[in-house]
C-alpha cells in the first residue's frame, strides 16, 4: 500500500529525476536524501513506489514544500531538466 496516487508518485519521480541532474550522480543524490543509491534507481525507473517520505526528503532537500512537488509545480515545468534554466519568453508569461 501507498499513501500516494500514480498521479503523485509520477511527480515525484520527475522531481527526483530533475534533482539526479543537478546532483550528478545517485550515489550523490542517494547520500543527501539518506535513501540507498540501488533504491533511488528502482524508484526512478517505476521498478519500485515512490513514497510520501520520499516525497518530503525530496522538497526538503530541493527547500519547497511537500506540496510543490506533489502538485507538480516543483520542478517548474518550464525549466530544463538538466541545468534548471527557464528560457526568457517562457519566464516572461
């Protein structure tokens, strides 16, 4: 059982996706979210659940709420995954 819907945990993984880019690596990533480097694969790839405790170590280590990343707001839809950069037009709107 899971305390989050497929909707969330899909969100979830975006967000961890985006904070493995800035990281560099999972062993890096795994260290600071205090989870296993094998777990945080697993979870990404959809082999295992993403869930709600993830889900809070993620916003804690990123410093947004719980909900930003449950909502999908965080990370911002408009930034690129890889570097965080939100092109000019797009910022603008």
């Amino acid at each position: 059982m899971n305390d989050l819907t497929t909707q969330e945990q899909t969100r979830v993984r975006a967000a961890l996706a985006f904070l493995h880019a800035r990281a560099g690596t999972w062993g890096a990533l795994a260290k600071a979210l205090g989870f296993k480097e094998t777990t945080l694969g697993h979870i990404a790839a959809g082999r295992k659940n993403a869930t709600a405790s993830l889900a809070f170590r993620v916003a804690r280590f990123a410093g947004v709420g719980v909900d930003d990343v449950l909502t999908g707001r965080f990370p911002d839809p408009r930034c690129c995954p890889h570097c965080g950069h939100v092109r000019e037009q797009e910022a603008a709107e």
